[in-house]
C-alpha cells in the first residue's frame, strides 16, 4: 500500500509540473508565421518599407473614392442614356440625390484607416533603421499623400475631425469621440503638410526614372498651386493666395522640357504601354496585371453580349464585339444627349476620340443607347482585357489650367496656357483663345477642363474652384440650384453620429 | 398518434398479461438467469398466464409453483423482457431472460469516461440509434437533425456529403449560431464528416454547462460525443451490409410562364414603365425605355437574335425567317407594340420549358454503400475493423461524393492490471461539383437562375442544330456545355488515431494516459476548359489552373487518475489529470494559366513567364502559409458521487490555458457542478401507492461555466500588418483594424433544470429539462468614431441570455411478450429557445442598440421604435423580417387622386408622387407621412420557434416498420423564385405565372400589384435588386418532414439453423424512404431554412434498398 501510495504522489507530482511549467511556455511560443509586427517594422527597413507599400496600396484602393467625389456631381454624367439599369449610387450623385437620410460616402469615405496609415509611418519611420535619404523621400511623399487626402476632405465636407497622430490603444468608445475641426485650422494642416514635404523634399525637382507612380515634389508643387488655388476662392484667401499659387506653378512649368510637357498625342498619356518617364505624368496611381486592375470604371463600360448588338456608328458596323471583344463590364452610367453633342460637335478634338465613344443600336434607326468611356479599358492579354491604364492624379495639363486659373484670378491674360492646351487637343489648325473678361477667361478654362479630364475625376473640384456661381450656372437647377446651397458639402450618417456624439451634422442638413 | 389511441393500446397489451386458463397441477421448479452473463436474478416475479397465481424467485433465482401441463408461465421483471414459457413434461426448468435496453439502463458517454443515464445528473441527450440505422446519407450530421432536443439542425443544400447547419441552445451569437464541439471515441475534431453511420454505435450530446465544462474552453455550444462499434464477447463475426440508394428529383414547385406570356408580359412591363416615366417628364429615361425594346433582353428584339447562333430567339417575322413559321420548333405571337398605337408585332421564337429545362440539369441518380465489419473479442482483448466505401451522386447533374473509410478499435488486456486500447479511422473523399450554388440575394440561387432563364434562350444553333453555351455564366448557361467546362473537385484524406493505456493501481484505482491526433489534408483543384463565352461571344482561352491544399495536424495528449470506490452506500468515481493540445494549419496553393490544350488540366501546362510592358509576367503563382496554430493546457478533475443511489452529486473542474490570448489572459477555470435527487429510490417514495404510476422521478439541478474561444481567431492579439497588395512590383502592408490585445474568451454560464421521469414501471420516460444560459463578455465589436481609422474594435462587452426547454418522451406502447412479439416503441422530442440582448456595449444609445432600424410603432401613433436589431432587455431580433405591406392596389382613378399626395420615397422618378393604376397601394402605418422604410411591417421571424421531431418502431415477427418525422414551426420565409419573377429585376428572366395574376389594363381583375420591367413601380421590392419584398409575399414555413420510413426484416435464428445451419448468424433486409415529404402549406419545396429562400440545390427524395448478412 505504501509502495502505491508512492508510486501515486511520483505520478501526480508530474501531471502537475507539466501542467505549470512547461505549458505556459509552450502557450507564449505561438505567434503569428504569417504577419509582419511592429517590433519587425523598427528592426528590420525591409519590413518598414512594407509599409511604405502599403500607404500606395491603400491610396490606390481610394481611387473610386477620389474619383466619384471629383466628378459624379458635376454634368457629366446626368441623366445619361445607358443600356442597362441604373448604377444607383452613381446616380444619386449625378442627381445630387443627397440628404441626411441618403449619405454617399458614409464613415468619410474610408478615408481615415489611410490617415492612421500615412500617421503612423510618420511617427514610425523616424524610429526605424532607413537610411536617412530614404526616410526623409519617403516621409516627404508620405506628407504629400496626406495633405493630398486633408484636401480631398475639406472640399468634401469642409470641416472634419482632424486627426494627426495614430491612436494607440482604445479602452473605451469615449475616449475615440473627436470634434470636426474647423475648415479653416484643416486648410492650416494642409499648407503645414505642404511645406514640410518640401522641406523633406529638399531642392530636387528630379522625378525618379521609371513608372511615375510615386508622389513627388512636382506633385507636392501642383497641389500647393490646387490648394492656394482653392483658399483663395472659397476661403477668402484672395490674390495673396492666388499669388502664391501662381509662383508655385511657374516653378513647375520652368520645369517644362522633354521630362515633363505635354504629350503630343493625347492617347499616350494614358497608354499602359507608355509608362516609363511618360512626360505629361507628374503622379499617378499604378496599375498591372497580376499585382491590381482598375474596378472603378465597370458601370462605364458594355456587357460581352450586348457588345455584340451595339454599333460605334449609325450604322450596323462596326460592332462594339468587333473592336472590343473582351471588354464586359456593365453600361449602368452614361451621357445624356445634350452632352453627347456638346462634346462631339465641332472640330475633331483628339481627347474626345480618347475618352469615349457613342453607343448606337446596330438596326435602324441607329438609336443612341449610350456611351462606352474608353479612355481606362487597359490592353487586350491572350483573351482577356487588362484593365491596367495608370490613373492620373496630376498631370502636365493640370498644372497648366491651373495656371491659366491662378492668372485669370488675378486678372492677368491665361490665353498662352489655354492655347497651349488647345493646340494640342486639335492640331495646328486649332482656334486660338484671345484674352476676355475675367468670367470669359475663367469659363474657357472650365470649357478646357471639361474636354480634357473626362473620366479622370476632375470636373466637380474644378466648378468649385472656379466659385459656386459657377457649379449653379452647369448644373441641372433641378437638382442643385443656390437655394440648396447645402449640398455643396456632403452630410455625415445617423450611424456616425451614433458612433461619435461630438460630431455635429453639416450645416444645412 | 392522438392520446385515446395509446390508451387503448395499453389497455390491448395490458389484457394479454392477464388471461386466465384452467388444467390439472403439479409441482414445478426451476431457475431465472439472465442471459447476459448466466448469474441468477432475484426477484423475478412468475405467474401462471391467465391465472391470479404467482410467486418470485429467491435470491438464487429459483423458484416453484404449482401449475399445470399446458400453462403458460409468465416470467417478468424490470429491465428484462418478459418471457412465456409453455409446461410440458419437463419439471425443472432453466430460464434465461433477456436483458431490455430501457432507457434508464443506457450507458452514456460523458466526456473521459461513461455513466448510466439514471446516476446521471446533467442534461445529457442520447441520439436514436434507429435514426442512423438505415439512413442513406453519406454525412452523420444528418442523424442529428430533430433526434436531440436542444441542437437546432437544417439542410440547406441536397448537395452529396453537405454538413447541415448547427445552433446549440440558441447559441452564443447574437445572430443565434453556435456549433457544438465533436468528440469522436474521446478525440476531438473539426467536423464529423468522413464518418461512416455504420461505424457508429452511439451519439450523445452534452448539455448543461456543468457536463460540458469538462471540455472547458471550447465547450460553450454543447459536445457531440460519437462512439464507434468495438467487439463484443463471444465468436468472431463477420458482417456485411450493402444498400443501394436512389435519389428522385424533387422537381421545381413552380409554374413558369410560358414563352408567348414571357414575351408579353415583360412588353407590357416594359410599357408600365415608360408611362411611369413619362409620367415624370423624363425624356431620357423614355427614350432609354424605347431602346430596351430592342435591347439585349430574352424577350427583346434584338438585332443580335437574328443570328441562328444568337442569345436568344425572339425576333420579328421577316423574308429571312419566313421559313419557320411552318416549322414546329418556332412559335408566332402576335402582340400590340408598346409604343406604337395600333401597330401589332409578329414575333416569332423557340420555347424551352421549365420540364426540358429541369430535365437538362436535374438527373434520378444513385448511391451505393458498402461496409464489411470484423469484429470479436476474447478475455484477453477485443477488435473491431470495418471497411467502407460509398458512391453518393447527387441529383444535379455531375454532383458526387466518393468515399473509402476504414475504422478500427483494437483492445488488448496485458496481464492483469493494463488494458490498451486503440482507434485508427481513415477516410478519403472526392467531392465534384460542378454547379456552385450562388446562393447569394443579388444573384439568386442556382435553381431560381436556371430555372428561370428565359424560355427563349437559344441552346441550339438553328441550323446545325449542334449545342451552343447559351448566357455566359454557368448557372444560366446551357448544361450540356457548361458542365464539361469545369473541373472543380476537393479531395479530402483524414487520418485519425488514438491510443489509450488504462493502468489499475488498485482495484479503486487507476491511471489512464491516452495519445491522439489526426491529420486532414484538403486539396482543391480546379480547371477552366477553354470556351465561348455565351453565343456567338469570343473565345476565352485563358485556361485558368489552380490548387489550394491545406494540411491540419492536431495531437492531444493526456494523463488522469482515476478513483472509484464503494462504502456503506457510499459511491465515489474521481478523475483529475492535465491534458496538451495543439493544431498547426498548412495551406499552399498555386493559379496558373495559359496551358496550350484542355487535356492537361494541372498547371504544368501553364505558359512561360513572359515580358508584359516592361515588365516580368508569370503566368503562374503560388503561395505559402502557416496560417493557423494553437496551443491549449489544461488541468481537469470531476467528481462523481452518490449515496445509496438516492443523492448523486457531480463536480467537474478544468483550468484552461489558451494561446489564441494574450499572455496575462491565456487561463480560464470552468466549474460545473450538478445534483440529482432519485425519489424513486426512497423509501417513503417506494411505500407510497405512487410508483404504480410514476415509477421513477429525479430531479436535477445543475450550473456551470464555459468558455469560447471559436470567435477569436489564431492570433487575435497580436499586433501584425495586413498585406496591402502589391504596388508597382513590390508588397505593401496596413493596419487593418484595431487590434485589441486585451480581449478574452467568453464565458458561459448556464442553469440548467431538469426531471427524469418514469411512468408505468418506466415503459414510458420523459424528460425535461429548463435552462438559462448566460453568455459573458461576449465578443462584440463596439463601434468607435471612424477619425480613429477605424469603425470599431472588438471588445468584451455584451451579454447574451438564452432561456429555453427541452423535451424529449420515449414510450413502450407495446412491450414484447417474447423474443419475436409485436412491439411498438414510440418517441418525441420538443425544443423552444429564446434569446434576448441583457448588455450592450455602451454607445450612448436608449438601451445601447446596436443594428436597429426604424419603424413607426403601430401602437403609438407618430412615435418610432428601434426593431430588428440588439437593444438591451429585449429579445434579439436580428432574425425579425420588416417589410413594407400593400392594403391593396390602386384599381380606380379616384383611389389615386385620394391619395395623390402620398410620396413614395422608393420610387426612381423625380417626382415620387407618380401612381399608376395597379399599383401597390401602400399600407401607412404613421398615415399622412411618406413611404419610407419608417412604414415597414413586422412579418416575423426566420429562426423557427418550435422544432422537434417523433417517430415509431413497430415489430413483429422480425418485421420492423419504422417511421420519423422532424418539424421545425414558427418562422417565416420567401419563395424569391416568385418574387424575383415578379419584380424582374434581372431584366430576362423569366418568372412564376404569377405575373399573370398582376394588375394591368388588360387584366383589370389582376389581384397582385402591378408587372413593371426591371420593377419600375417599386411593387415588388423596395429598390432595383429585388430588396425588401412585399410583406405580404413572405409566407409560414412551418413543416413537418416524414423523414424517414424503413421497413426491415430480420430472418429468425430458428429459419437460420434450418436452412442455413451454422453457416450464417444473421440476414436483415430493409427498403427506406428518406427526405419523403414535407407537409407544410410553403409554396417553394425546401423550407427548412427561414429568410429569402433564392432557389436551392433540393433534398432528393431518396429510396434505398439494403441488406445485412452477419457471417
């Protein structure tokens, strides 16, 4: 019995140092295989230059974002005829279909796990084991994204929770609630961002060889011009600011040479096979097969079988399946008539062959039914169509408008930039612009702007810019008109003001 | 069965037991053994048929009694069935009685060891064994739907092999989902998949938290234990089944319109339409409406469908197609053009029904099964080895299962004091399916697509007449081309072994130690032939390849004393141990395109990587991981004891330790204790004139707590960088959300109140049981201010309670007299559970309400109510369906002028004002205000309220006749294949004829709202993509399924020895019906899941035909 007894307390005594203190090792030994950390991101530069990536990535994965917000509320697309049914929230854009019960673009558009993103490399980086010419490009591009995003808010929704450091832990909801800050302090931050990615920048003007799909200081340039541009107008800032950004472009266009002009031939700007040190691109966001094709543009485009019963002319030929038999996207957005003749009448302009082309019935009497915007539908691989055009978020042409902008505001003649722009839409043979009245000048510039940016996001911001009389004298009154001036700003959800009591509704909503 | 009906029944059997007959006397003695293991039984009560007179037997087993040659003797007593015995000359007899399995007497597996149902104090339900006993399905999990009271379980798809869903006790989800852990012969796995139904001997469920708290932490939705068949004493047998299945198609429930009434009536709608939109002098849209009469649509003419190879048929008679007016393949309509006054249309097309349709993708098929088993077993040690193979084909077209299984149970005693025993299970499948349910609301399900594709569709070239795809998407496709296109096939091979040493220290003492594990390794290979993609599309020659295998390797290991010891009434069993846990998953997978030929369907075939823009491009990629790995330490002890069989008391103890935590939370203790009380067993109980009637009681009483971890994933502490995807060449990485290193498992406690009773010396049981169950910091995302960079964050933070009861009765209506008597044995179970939000994370909110939506309150005019979410208090109603509801239409101008101002937010027009005639006129439940969403209805629930099962097992003679039935009552659902015709928001399909009971000028007396093309008018759903039906469409799902009939014959072991000597044990032959029919007034024909039901892939109504032969 007492032999057992022994035998028993061994056995127990095991179990039990097993138990505790073997196992809890073994338990601390499992962590995660598959997944950078963030004692990784500080030790090793190749996993904090994931992150780099990464901030490129998710500016990418905003493109429908950034492109919706600068172009679905202008005229564009209103009452379009298209083939298919409505793409629903596209039109309640277009139709300015929006109320505090109908809000596009709930939770700020996403925007802000790009600002905790873009937060934290900054706060990240200077801690890591980069180089420093390295950290100090890369924090300057990382700058240039965020103001770029600031810009993009404060146009949107004027005045936003600002948000410049990356939260670090939560413990309860109460500590996340965040007032909007006023439109004025997020165009401070803004400038702020500005300035510092020049500085981090330094004086190189150089953009690096190769795809052009990283921001730059050209880009940050461009923007400041867009931004002064913008205070100037809608904030009061006057020709104070339209002379800063006026100084700031003609540094950009001292630039002008054989790196960085405009492309003579329309199409190559958006070329995929044209990429490398394309001259007319300042940034743009990178598209390829294999890594990340453009989604943004599906309602744009035409099903494979209705391609097959659609003409590019009032004729039975040519069919849509002839010229683009791989594209199948979805005709669920278009222009409508009105649009079709203003951008199709007159001289050949080679941006409108580049951009889109009508649809028509393939019998007659050779009915309109839409239009195919062409200008993002990629190349043909083996028997599938890529969509992998890059996406312009500055080019050479913008800076010149801008231009033309910054002189019309000052009262100054903008006819060399217009026709510098012209000239190349129609050739030689083009009709010169001679200097008007500044709301002559200004709406040529719009007229330009038009043409020139379809499909690239632009259209919207550029009514605004040029001041709202202007967005009142394009749209539709029907649904936006100066009695709803309102809706220029965009509302906030019942769901974000549940989730953070300190927010407050846009005013007139 | 009605109650009169079992009343009589028992009286029937009653009088049998009592029918007297009169003879000369003598003295006979004998004795009573029970044929299990020859020792005498005591007390057996012996009666002479018929007659008052009787006597016991000892505590020998012997007895004597005067009687005479030709009485019948009646020997009886509890737990034995009765046995008759005719005198003839012989006057010392030897009676063997066999034992009766009743319920009490049932050994029940409990987790680490086995207990008798009546020492038992948790809620423990044991499965029918004869509702896997003749079922056909290839998947166990099929045994469990309706069979244990307190496991929700529904098939959603008739797909071969498909596990069906679970929820446990109302589960540990908001959303009420929550599947239980599976414990197969003590080792635990994913699923129980692969398993054979005739390997298994039993199933039982733990309950109660206080059972279950033995699995600790992954314990919180309930334990299936499943129990393989090992060898038993006696000869070595041999035994052999074989069945043969076929499967009937369950056809389509509905009739679809035919082509003339497709054509016409999407016209008409068409029509609605444009006047819709005339109405609000859009000249865009009635423009674009204008062009949809010759746009891509099935019922459009379209100039593409003049192609003999075109998408669809539909085209006007021209000298072209002069030629098939005559032709008996083409059909003419003549209809009025929709937009040109007095102008008819002469359309000619091809119509191809619903039953060619059903016939080209719905096919009778077979299942073939077959499983040999050795068994035997010696005092030295026992074996048990079966081999199994099944060919399961599925009723759509190219659907299958293949599986070979093998398991053994091996038993080896090694001296005196050691017992080893051991378990190896190994399967492999194949599963092939070809059609992939969708299943989804946008695109529907697979039969609601296919079935409902245009009739005019062309799947035939005109002339050659040779097959052609037809849409290009599988589901809407032709089937003759579609289903060759795709290799899709997953190829599962699992290998699952246990070893156990049981050391006996002492006779009260033992030390068991036991070692497990599996390995899983899924592959998934699939392959895209080249192909056109739709009629007269171009070719797509990409020839996608690709794979995924996944390798899971688990182990547990383990080691327990256990104690066991009797005194003075005293009853004492302990076992405490620790046990070690770990699960590592693999996955690699590759995609690749390009191969020259549809030969080689692997991705050796794939291009070279090539120059793509600059740029380098493989065709080809694969990846890597280590995705998932955990880590579990445990400490576990229970106590079982009783006294005097009267009190019982059951103590269970486990101390996780969990690595899927962070460091400072990986342990978690969960104790359980239970009590139960046997009244039956007392003496003031067994005194009392009671236990004529209630021959047993026990009460018992049980609380416990859990953990559950499920919802936290591997990792879910640790601070790691999403990919972000691939930016100009290189990888890119984010944060994706907020990782919340501080979270924990929750935890569940449960109360659990119970009864056991047994009626008539327990020919009929019942129990019940009540519970509460409490789920603790609850995982809940709390939503936060988005300026933070993200929406929410998980947290600790909710409580949810589940309060239900169970049910389950079991009854002997007719006892067998003898071996082979006519015997009826009856049962039903009954399961409610309801589950309500107790606490929310806070939000600021009225009751922190999470998912709510908007309603005006019917009963408070002018207020709104949150429904259909959480809100603190209050029953979940996640599962509530809300839903705007029609009084009526609008069949008069002056209904519409009455309400000209009602504004329809809903509509697409500008001005939301806009009624037609026939259209739906609104129900405002705040009247004077617009029709919004504020204005929905309640319809109800999708989760049934009621669900349960019964049957009946009837014998006689060998014969047994066995019938099952599962209901599931008080939930609703949608038949979407009626509503998405109705709204035609696909813009060709074709619909139910449904749509010709709609309202339009020509069917004034139409009684459903108007037909609009595309659901213009909002009649139907609330926006384009068939959302939010009309509440008055939604429809009872209640059913009762007869889910099982099998008649079975076993051939007597007297016609055994006549004919076949010794040379066979036993033969059995069934014939089954399974999935035979469901009663319930649904139109659709599978309604055992709630919600919107987009057309499934169906149960088949199964007939299978087996036989057994024991060597």
């Amino acid at each position: 019995m007492k032999q057992h007894k022994n035998i028993l307390l061994v056995m127990l005594a095991a179990v039990a140092l097993f138990q505790l203190t073997a196992c809890k090792k073994e338990l601390e030994d499992v962590v995660p295989q598959d997944a950078i950390s963030k004692d990784l991101i500080l030790t090793d530069p190749n996993a904090a230059q994931t992150l780099y990536n990464g901030a490129y990535s998710l500016f990418r994965s905003s493109n429908s974002t950034f492109y919706q917000l600068g172009e679905m509320r202008s005229e564009i697309w209103t009452d379009g005829l298209f083939t298919e049914s409505a793409d629903a929230g596209l039109q309640n854009l277009n139709r300015h279909n929006i109320s505090a019960l109908n809000v596009p673009f709930g939770n700020w558009g996403g925007f802000y796990n790009m600002i905790y993103n873009l937060n934290s490399i900054i706060k990240l980086f200077p801690q890591t084991t980069l180089p420093a010419v390295t950290r100090n490009t890369e924090l300057a591009e990382i700058y240039g994204l965020r103001a770029y995003v600031y810009y993009t808010m404060l146009k949107t929704w004027g005045s936003v929770p600002l948000t410049t450091e990356p939260i670090e832990t939560i413990n309860n909801a109460f500590d996340t609630y965040k007032k909007r800050t006023v439109t004025d302090s997020i165009m401070i931050q803004v400038k702020a961002d500005i300035e510092k990615s020049l500085q981090l920048f330094g004086s190189s003007n150089v953009i690096p060889s190769g795809k052009r799909v990283y921001w730059n200081r050209i880009a940050t340039l461009t923007l400041k011009g867009d931004v002064y541009l913008w205070s100037g107008t809608q904030m009061g800032g006057g020709n104070a600011d339209f002379t800063i950004a006026k100084t700031v472009l003609q540094e950009v266009q001292s630039l002008q040479g054989a790196t960085l002009n405009l492309a003579a031939n329309y199409a190559d700007i958006f070329d995929p096979t044209k990429k490398p040190n394309n001259p007319e691109i300042i940034f743009a966001i990178n598209y390829e097969l294999q890594q990340a094709t453009t989604g943004v543009f599906g309602s744009f485009q035409v099903n494979g079988i209705q391609a097959t019963t659609l003409s590019f002319a009032q004729a039975a030929t040519p069919l849509v399946s002839t010229t683009y038999p791989y594209v199948n996207g979805s005709n669920r957005v278009g222009m409508n008539q009105a649009m079709i003749t203003r951008l199709t009448s007159g001289p050949a302009d080679q941006r409108i062959s580049n951009s889109f082309k009508v649809l028509y019935s393939n019998t007659t009497p050779y009915a309109v039914r839409g239009v195919l915007l062409t200008k993002w539908l990629g190349v043909v691989s083996g028997t599938s169509q890529v969509y992998n055009n890059d996406y312009p978020v500055y080019r050479y042409a913008d800076v010149l408008l801008l231009m033309a902008e910054a002189k019309a505001k000052l009262g100054q003649d903008p006819s060399a930039e217009i026709n510098q722009i012209r000239q190349r839409a129609y050739g030689a043979g083009y009709t010169p612009y001679v200097n008007g009245s500044i709301d002559n000048n200004i709406k040529a510039i719009l007229e330009e702007y038009l043409k020139e940016f379809i499909g690239e996001g632009k259209r919207w911001w550029a009514l605004r810019r040029a001041g709202d009389t202007y967005v009142y004298a394009n749209i539709n009154p029907t649904y936006l008109s100066p009695v709803s001036t309102a809706k220029l700003l965009l509302p906030i959800s019942t769901s974000m003001l549940n989730n953070d009591p300190l927010l407050i509704q846009t005013q007139g909503y | 069965m009605n109650l009169p009906k079992l009343k009589s029944l028992l009286l029937a059997s009653c009088f049998f037991l009592f029918a007297t007959a009169m003879a000369q006397t003598k003295k006979v003695s004998g004795r009573v053994l029970s044929d299990e293991d020859a020792k005498p039984i005591s007390g057996v009560s012996v009666m002479l048929k018929g007659k008052t007179t009787g006597t016991q037997t000892t505590i020998n087993g012997d007895f004597s009694i005067t009687a005479s040659k030709g009485d019948v003797l009646v020997f009886s007593f509890i737990g034995y069935t009765s046995q008759e015995v005719k005198l003839g000359t012989a006057n010392n007899l030897v009676i063997e009685m066999k034992i009766s399995t009743s319920k009490l007497d049932e050994v029940v597996v409990i987790g680490y060891g086995t207990q008798k149902r009546k020492e038992l104090t948790g809620a423990v339900s044991t499965v029918n064994s004869l509702a896997f006993e003749h079922s056909p399905s290839s998947n166990v999990f099929t045994a469990l739907q309706g069979t244990v009271p307190g496991l929700r379980v529904f098939q959603s798809t008739g797909q071969p092999g498909t596990s069906p869903s679970l929820a446990f006790r109302g589960g540990t989800n908001f959303n009420g989902t929550g599947t239980p852990l599976f414990v197969v012969d003590g080792m635990i796995t994913a699923t129980l998949f692969g398993l054979d139904m005739n390997d298994i001997a039993s199933i039982d469920l733990l309950k109660d938290a206080a059972s279950t708290a033995i699995y600790g932490a992954r314990a919180a939705n309930g334990v299936v234990l499943v129990t393989t068949k090992k060898g038993k004493l006696g000869k070595t047998q041999v035994t052999y089944s074989i069945s043969n299945t076929t499967n009937y198609i369950r056809p389509n429930s509905s009739e679809y319109l035919n082509g003339a009434d497709y054509i016409r009536m999407n016209r008409s709608g068409l029509r609605a339409r444009y006047l819709g939109d005339s109405l609000d002098n859009n000249t865009n849209n009635m423009n674009t409406d204008k062009g949809q009469l010759t746009g891509s649509w099935g019922w459009a003419l379209s100039s593409g469908w003049i192609s003999p190879a075109g998408l669809y048929t539909t085209q006007l008679v021209s000298n072209q197609n002069r030629k098939y007016l005559t032709d008996p393949n083409w059909k003419l309509l003549l209809d009025r053009n929709p937009f040109i006054q007095g102008q008819t249309d002469s359309i000619l097309y091809r119509d191809l029904g619903v039953k060619e349709r059903e016939a080209l993708i719905l096919r009778q098929e077979n299942t073939i099964a077959h499983n040999l088993n050795f068994s035997g077993a010696t005092e030295q040690g026992n074996f048990a080895l079966s081999i199994g193979a099944v060919s399961d084909n599925g009723i759509i077209l190219d659907s299958k299962m293949k599986r070979f299984n093998m398991n053994f149970n091996g038993g080896l005693n090694v001296g005196k004091n050691i017992k080893i025993t051991t378990t190896i299970t190994a399967y492999t499948t194949t599963q092939a399916l070809p059609y992939n349910d969708p299943a989804g609301g946008a695109t529907g399900g697979l039969l609601q697509r296919f079935i409902g594709v245009a009739p005019t569709v062309r799947y035939n070239n005109d002339t050659s007449w040779a097959q052609i795809p037809g849409p290009n998407d599988i589901t809407l496709g032709n089937p003759l081309i579609w289903s060759k296109l795709y290799s899709n096939s997953t190829d599962q091979q699992r290998f699952l072994g246990g070893l156990n040493l049981e050391y006996t220290i002492k006779p009260y003492l033992k030390f068991l130690v036991g070692a497990s594990g599996y390995y899983l390794y899924t592959t998934n290979n699939y392959f895209t032939k080249a192909y056109q993609q739709g009629n007269d599309g171009a070719f797509n020659t990409t020839r996608s390849a690709s794979f995924n295998n996944t390798k899971d390797i688990q182990y547990t290991t383990n080691a327990f004393l256990q104690f066991n010891k009797n005194f003075k009434g005293h009853s004492i069993t302990a076992l405490a141990g620790g046990e070690f846990y770990e699960f590592k998953r693999y996955v690699s997978s590759g995609v690749g395109q390009g191969a020259p030929t549809d030969l080689i369907p692997w991705l050796t075939a794939i291009t070279a990587p090539s120059v793509f823009n600059g740029s380098i491009v493989n065709p080809s990629s694969a990846s890597s991981n280590f995705s998932g790995w955990e880590r579990m330490a445990s400490a576990i002890g229970r106590v079982n004891y009783s006294y005097q069989n009267k009190y019982l008391l059951t103590a269970i103890v486990r101390y996780d330790g969990s690595s899927r935590l962070n460091k400072d939370n990986f342990y978690g203790l969960f104790p359980g204790v239970s009590a139960g009380w046997n009244l039956h067993n007392e003496n003031f109980y067994e005194k009392s004139g009671f236990t004529k009637y209630v021959s047993s009681i026990k009460p018992r009483l049980s609380y416990g707590v859990n953990g559950n971890n499920s919802s936290l994933g591997y990792f879910s502490t640790a601070q790691t960088y999403n990919n972000a995807g691939t930016y100009n060449g290189v990888g890119g990485t984010y944060a994706a959300s907020y990782i919340n290193p501080n979270v924990r498992w929750e935890r569940t406690n449960s109360f659990n109140l119970g009864i056991d009773l047994g009626f008539l010396k327990n020919r009929i049981s019942l129990n019940f049981d009540y519970f509460i169950r409490n789920v603790f910091d609850k995982l809940s995302s709390l939503g936060i201010s988005a300026q933070t960079g993200f929406t929410g964050f998980s947290t600790n933070l909710g409580q949810l309670q589940n309060r239900g009861f169970e049910l389950e009765l079991n009854a002997k209506v007719i006892a067998p007299q003898k071996a082979d008597g006519i015997s009826l044995d009856m049962g039903a179970t009954f399961y409610t559970v309801k589950s309500y939000a107790i606490k929310l994370p806070f939000n600021g909110l009225p009751g922190n309400m999470q998912s709510t939506f908007q309603v005006w309150d019917p009963n408070n005019p002018g207020k709104l109510m949150q429904v259909n979410g959480l809100v603190e208090g209050q029953r979940i109603g996640l599962d509530e369906v809300w839903a705007p509801r029609y009084a009526g239409i609008y069949t008069s101008q002056d209904l519409i002028t009455k309400d000209a101002n009602v504004y329809n937010s809903f509509l697409p027009y500008n001005n939301k004002k806009i009624k037609q005639l026939g259209d739906a006129r609104w129900q405002l439940v705040n009247a004077n205000d617009t029709m919004d969403s504020r204005q929905f209805v309640y319809v109800g629930r999708t989760i049934p309220q009621f669900t349960g099962s019964f049957y009946a097992n009837a014998g006689f003679k060998g014969f047994h006749l066995y019938a099952a039935f599962d209901y599931a009552i008080g939930f609703v659902i949608n038949n979407n294949e009626i509503l998405r015709g109705l709204s035609q928001v696909q813009g060709s399909q074709n619909g139910t004829t449904d749509i010709l009971k709609t309202w339009s000028p020509e069917n004034p007396n139409g009684t459903l709202p108007r037909y609009y093309w595309a659901n213009q008018g909002r009649n139907f759903a609330t926006d384009a993509s068939g959302n939010n039906t009309p509440a008055n469409l939604w429809e009872k799902g209640d059913y009762i399924m007869l889910r099982e009939v099998t008649l079975s014959y076993n051939l007597s072991q007297s016609k055994i020895n006549k004919y076949l000597k010794d040379k066979i044990k036993g033969i059995s032959v069934y014939i089954t019906g399974s999935n035979l029919s469901y009663l319930t007034k649904y139109s659709g024909n599978f309604p055992e899941e709630g919600g919107i039901d987009n057309g499934k892939y169906p149960l088949p109504r199964r007939l299978t035909i087996g036989a057994k032969i024991t060597l």
